[in-house]
C-alpha cells in the first residue's frame, strides 16, 4: 500500500482553510498551521482588530467554496446581506442608485470572522485534517521538505516533514518569503499613497427602540470625493462597517480628531449623523491607520512540493472586492491536487502546479490592475456625466446583444459574435458583471473584452454626439 | 563629553568598507559585520567562486573613493588595466574598435578580490573600526536599535547595538528584508531571462615562452551575436575573464557540452582558439550558470537609523560597468553622516538620510534602466550600420559644441545652450561619456539630457537623408 501522503498549509485564513479541506478531500493527510490564537475562542474585540470586519464576497468565491462544500456556502448565504447595487451620497444629500447588475443578481457583505470560524470549524472536523494555532514557520528546507516550526504556546522548536507546503500566509508570507531563496521569483510590492481608517455606524432605532439600519442595507454605499472616499457595508446586527480611505499626506495634515471631526462634516455630513460624533472621534482615536499594499510574484511554486495562494501570491487593493473571492479561486485553478504514487519526485503534481504559475499569473495581474482602476471609478468616476452615460449604452449594448429582439440588436448581437470567437463568450457584457457575477471568464479574459467594448463605445459615444451636433444644426438652420 | 556614537555596517564588500571608512572619518565607532569568512585568508579557488573575478571601474567609483580615501584610489589605479574602447569581434573574424571617449578617457579593468581586500586592510587599519567575519545578521529591532548576531565561528548569538544600522549586504539583503517589517517599502526584483557563465582565457606565449595576452588588453572585447553576446575582460596576468550572457532557455537546449562546443565555434570561432576546446568544456561543466537580477527599493532609509546602499538598495544588471561605481557613489550622495549630538532622536540625521531617500531614487531608477537598455546596444546595435551613423553624428556634436570653431559648431553650441539652462551641463555629449566619466552629472540628469540629444540626432539624421534623397534625385535628373 502506498502511505498517505502529506500536506502542510500555512495560514488558517479563509484560503487556507479551504485549501486543506480541498486538499483532504483529494486524499492528502493534511496539517494546517497558523501563527495566531485560534480565533473561535477570542472576544469579539480582539477579532476585531484583525483586518476588516466585513467583507464583499460574489460568485467566484462562492463557487470556490461549493465546489469543496455546498454546505458550507449554504450557510454563508444565509448569514449574508446581498447589495444590489452602489448608493451614491453626494456632498448636498441626494442619493444616486447605481445597480450592480441589471437582472439583480447581487454582491454578499458578510462577517469576514464568521466566514473564516466555520470553515475552520469543518477543516477542524475532517479526520484528515489537523489545526495547530500559534504555531510560526522559522525556516523551510525545500530540498529535504522539511520546516522548522515555533511552537509560541509552548516555546519550543520543531521539524515537520511535508511532501507539499502550501503557503497561505497572506501579504507578508513566509512561506513566499522562504521559497524566494531557491526559486527564481519576480516579486513586486507596491504601497498606495492612501491608508484606511474602519469607523462603525451606528444601528438606529424604530419607534419601539429595536434596531434599524440607518441606510438601506441592499447597498454597498459611497461617498466619492473625488481624491478620497468613504464606504460602508451593512452587517447583520443592523450596524455598518465604514471605511475611510484617503491620502496619508491628507490624514497627515489633519492632525488633531477634532480637525477631523470639521474636515468629516464638511464632506460627509449624512454619515457623521449616521455615525454620531461622540463615535466618530473615538474611532478615529482608537483605530489604526492601515496601509494599501499592492504585491506580485512569478512563478508561484516550486517542482512538486510548493505553492502560494490567495494574499500571499497576489495582494491587491480591495476596490473590487475580489481579493478573497481571487483567493478562493486561486485554489479551484490548481487543476488537479492529485498526489501521485510514490517515486522521489511527483511529477504530476509538478507539472500541475507548473500549469497553474504559466496560466493563473495573467489572470492575478488582470485583475491587480483592475482592483486599481476601480479606485478611480468608485472614488472619482461615478459621479461624472460621462461615466453615467458610458454606463447607460453599457446597459443598452448588454441587453440588446443578449436579446436580439430588434435589428439594432441582432446588428450589435453580430458584431460582438465577430469579436469573441475564439472560444471566448458571445455578447456584451458589462465589465462589472464579468469580473463580480461569471467565474466562468476568466479576469484576463474579462479584461481583454472589456478593452474592445470601451473601444465599441466610444465609438458609439463618438458618433451619437456628432449626430446630436448635426441635428442641432439642421435644427437651428430651420428656425432662421 | 558626548559619547562616541555607534554604525553597524553589514557587509564587507567594497561598498561596505567604504561605508565603514567614510563613517570612521566622520567620527563614528563602526562594527563592520561579514557573514563570509576573511577573503584575505582564502586561497584564490575558493575567492574566485563568489561573484564574477574582474569588473570595469570607472570616474564615480574612482571619485567616490578617492573622497575617504586618495592613497588607496592611487594604488587601485596603478593594479588596473585602462581599456580605451570597444573590440567589437564579428563572426566572420573581422575586429572593430569603437573608442569610449574622443578624448581617450578609459574603463579600468580591475580584479574585483584585489579591490576588496585593500578596502578591508584599510578599515582594519583604522582606529575607529572594528571588523567581525563569520557573523551573520539574525535580526534588526529597530526601535531599540539593538541587532541579534550570528558567530559561526563560535556557533554563539549575541545582541549588538548601534546608533546607525548601514546595510551594503547585497542583492540578497537581510537588512533590507528586516527594514521591510519597519518601513512600507516598496520593492521590486526581477530576473532577467538571461544568464551568465563565466570562462577563463589562458595566456598566450611569445617566442621566448612568456606570457602575451591573446586579444588587444586595452580593450573591453564584445562578441554581439544579437540574442546573446560573450565579453573578455583583460587581468594582469595576460589572461581574459570571459562572460558568455544567453537566455536561459538557449542554454538549457544546448544540454552537453559537446553541444555546447559546436555552437561556441559557430558562433566565436576566435574566443575558441584563445580559450582552447578542452578549457571551455571544463569551465562550461563547473563553473555555475548565475541569474541576472534586477531590484529597486525605495525609500532607502529608516528615520535616523538604517540605511541600505548599494546592491541591496539597488541590483542592476551588469551591461553598463556601473554597479559598483554606482555602489561607492551612493555614500557619497548621503550629505552627511555627521551624527548630532545626543538627544534621542538624531533630527540631523534623520534629515540626511531622508533627503538621500528622496533625492537618490530617480538616479538609480535612471541607471537600472540605462544598464538594460545597454544590454540591447552591447549584444546587438553595436553592429547595425544605424548605429554607426548615429554614433559618428553623436561625436561630430560632441565636438562641435566643445570647440565651438566653425560657424555650424556655434549654432550647435547655442542651441544646446537653450536646451540645458537649468543648472545642468551645457553642450553636447554622448551617453555613454556622460555615465561614465562624468560623476558630476546625475544619473538622472544624464537620462534626460540623453533623451532630448536623441531627440535631436534623429531629427539630424532625418535631415540628412532628406538631403541625400534631394542631391541624388537632382544628380539623376542632370544625367538623363
């Protein structure tokens, strides 16, 4: 009989998680390590304090997770408050609904702790997996696959033997860290000039004192001012989750919670009711500063006995909230996690992950540099005419290819045909809907296509406005 | 009394002795820690294994050690070998030299061992200098200013502290990865998809049995085959250090060194007969094929205390002979390393250090990317009659401006007035005299006048053509 074969995975994050249920779910005896103190025995506060509270998870996440356990994406769905689209709050109050997707379909904000306890909690319950917590890796030996682990609980020092190491330790990965002294790895990492800052609204109260959203729960809301932005997702006890982001330079020059305090009024006088003063300066106060940290790294494994995923392979600004879901798909793209028989060297599983470095790495830069240009967009873009009427043919091309009800359409429905047939989907189609709503487009794909539609509209763009100046002078020609 | 205040320097490479000497000047207690053992105490097999044997030394090194230190400059200049030009070797046998400098101004061929050790023997010679082989860097506390030490030696870690942390440990840098944990860096490294081996030319004889060398030593030899190229570098002892660059794809295909003999005679039938068949197999089997990385940082520094200089501040590759110079530059760019006295936080310093952030990064983000555009002109323009045209123009400027004799040579020289106005060098001068013999221009500054006498020489050249079409069309309308 050959013996099982054995896995460790760094980092007990959502990735992590899913990657060793995946991974004992294809036969591997699997241990997973993590630095931290397991997060389902700490207080609330502590959790807290570990990144950001909530988190938008879509289709691709989604799918990632049914396909190693429809249950478990089951009840995310359950516990997740679907956004139908962006509320838009400008500086005089009005209020703009922008939906994400015109037949409906939604993005889910979700407790990013609750999403990460009960996948530990079935990683946990697997007979082929086992969780160790505050346990760091000092040092890998890929040669000899064997690690050197800290175990911080009981200060002492260990070697584990692995026949595959999969690093899932987020942005600043040892695991990356360690295999950068044997491969060959381009790495890139790049902060952004803006930082973050989580402050909590509030829940309201009805006329019986129970609690209440103090905006419309089924949106992702925005508060663009143009070189920075505030965002808030709701959360299931009727609270949200506001995010400040903006230029250092600009928090900087600040200084003082009570300069704070104007500069927040002056921008966004609806969220600071929402939110209270009193809660405003204790969060500004209390809470960190968070950097926006930007990295690439190619290739992503080593011959047959390492790989990195999720944050720790591609860390991206979260402006189109696909960081996760990128990582949860990373580990549906690794073909097959399949061991082989033996033998010194597993040269299936090499070639797999050899297969996923060469074609997931347009895809993570695809959508590294979309997550950027977004920024733009929520923070600047979406309240600009142009951008609403790009937005509106974006809209009318994308049903009409989808239709073909009239001639305009089966005319455009024919174009796009000519323009994606080279195994790639037919039609038009918002880039938001590609990237948020079809993991079956891959983000390189999505885009490609969403550069030749830009090209199509403003074309379209190009020539309705010519023919709004021809007949205008046709028009003002008559009445003179 | 103010007490003497303390700089680690990490790495006693050339670069870090200088850091080592130029900080003892200014009055700072320096421990100069090196993880290898004395190379003073090697024997020549062993020294000749790191990094490659010789390299070209040029005005900014020159300069920058001759500010600590004019003695070891002078001895340096007298162990070198000028090389004047460039032997460009083509396949078919013919020899071209392409001088650096109109003025006969030389690259300095130089053993690398040489250099360092003389470097090493002056900081040990100094009072204020204490240097540790052996001790490798565990860890950097920033914040106490306290680092763990490795002695190998001993097999023993102890805690060192220091006021002033200078990390010149290289592509590879531990300084740096511990700055990283400190400091939001960003930081990019890339490898090149070519590699290089080193290949030793032996010595020819003359009548009576003495040494020759067997190729001109007052040249840099280059064989330019397009997609990879070889380099011969005159020693003192009549032989040539030759580096073969190719992708590494190429290599791989060759497989043995049958192979690879056949394709060498192909394509360098000369280097073959001076290095001999049996020698080229030898160094082809043993000596490594070694990776070309290119890395940038920035910033450089942390508040008053750490700075990274050289390679590990910025890894080029090696096409322009200027890594090192650039190397010793640096510290000469670092205003001042005059420590203040006392006080916690050292604002002087801190200010330095800062300024040297700021202003260094755009010279070494210039010549990362000269040295890769010159790895296109060595291995492949250099042959293409274009760039013969351009490079005669290049130098008839040149000239013109300088002397400003001829009526033509004034216009020339007043139209370079109007262009470099702001404080920067006036008339014309070629690139490559720029970067290399003139450390009073900035790498920067170079790039950019660099890019606008482009500018100029193809507008000239499109004239010229212009011309010749107009004289030959008149020539034949005269003859029919």
């Amino acid at each position: 009989m050959v013996q099982q074969r054995k896995a460790v995975v760094v980092g007990a994050g959502p990735v992590g998680c899913l990657a060793a249920l995946m991974l004992a779910k294809h036969g591997w005896k699997v241990e997973l390590y993590e630095g931290r103190p397991d997060i389902r025995l700490l207080s609330s506060k502590v959790a807290s304090q570990q990144r950001s509270i909530n988190l938008a998870i879509s289709h691709r996440g989604i799918a990632a997770i049914q396909s190693v356990d429809p249950g478990a994406a089951q009840r995310f769905m359950q516990s997740a408050i679907p956004m139908r689209g962006r509320m838009i709050h400008h500086v005089d109050g009005r209020l703009d609904s922008q939906l994400y997707d015109r037949d409906g379909q939604c993005i889910n904000s979700i407790d990013r702790s609750l999403l990460n306890e009960d996948l530990l909690e079935e990683a946990s319950r697997s007979s082929n997996v086992r969780v160790f917590f505050e346990h760091k890796i000092r040092s890998v030996d890929f040669e000899n696959k064997v690690m050197t682990i800290y175990d911080a609980s009981q200060s002492r020092e260990s070697q584990v033997s692995f026949d595959l190491c999969v690093g899932a330790d987020g942005s600043y990965s040892t695991i990356r860290r360690q295999m950068m002294r044997v491969v060959r790895m381009d790495y890139q990492q790049e902060y952004i000039k803006h930082e973050y800052i989580e402050l909590r609204m509030p829940a309201a109260r009805d006329g019986e004192g129970h609690p209440v959203f103090a905006l419309d729960p089924n949106h992702l809301h925005i508060w663009p001012r143009k070189s920075f932005m505030l965002i808030a997702l709701p959360n299931k006890d009727c609270t949200f989750t506001c995010t400040l982001f903006a230029p250092s330079s600009d928090l900087d020059q600040l200084g003082t919670a009570e300069n704070f305090l104007t500069w927040f009024e002056t921008h966004f006088p609806d969220a600071l009711i929402a939110i209270g003063g009193k809660n405003l300066i204790k969060d500004f106060t209390h809470n960190p500063r968070s950097p926006l940290i930007c990295t690439r790294a190619n290739p992503y494994h080593y011959k047959d006995r390492a790989i990195i995923l999720g944050d720790a392979a591609h860390s991206m600004v979260p402006f189109y909230g696909q960081g996760l879901n990128c990582g949860l798909e990373d580990e549906e793209k690794v073909v097959s996690f399949k061991p082989d028989d033996g033998g010194m060297e597993d040269v299936g599983l090499r070639r797999a992950l050899s297969r996923y470095s060469q074609e997931r790495h347009k895809d993570l830069i695809a959508i590294t540099d979309l997550a950027m240009a977004n920024y733009v967009e929520m923070r600047h873009l979406v309240t600009t005419p142009l951008y609403i009427v790009r937005k509106a043919l974006d809209n009318i091309l994308y049903s009409l290819t989808r239709r073909q009800a009239t001639s305009l359409g089966t005319l455009a429905g024919n174009l796009s045909k000519e323009l994606y047939v080279k195994g790639e989907p037919r039609g038009w189609m918002p880039l938001y809907t590609m990237v948020t709503f079809r993991p079956d487009i891959s983000y390189d794909t999505v885009q490609r296509m969403a550069a030749e539609q830009n090209w199509i509209v403003n074309v379209v763009a190009g020539v309705t406005t010519a023919a709004f100046f021809v007949a205008g002078g046709i028009l003002w020609a008559r009445r003179k």
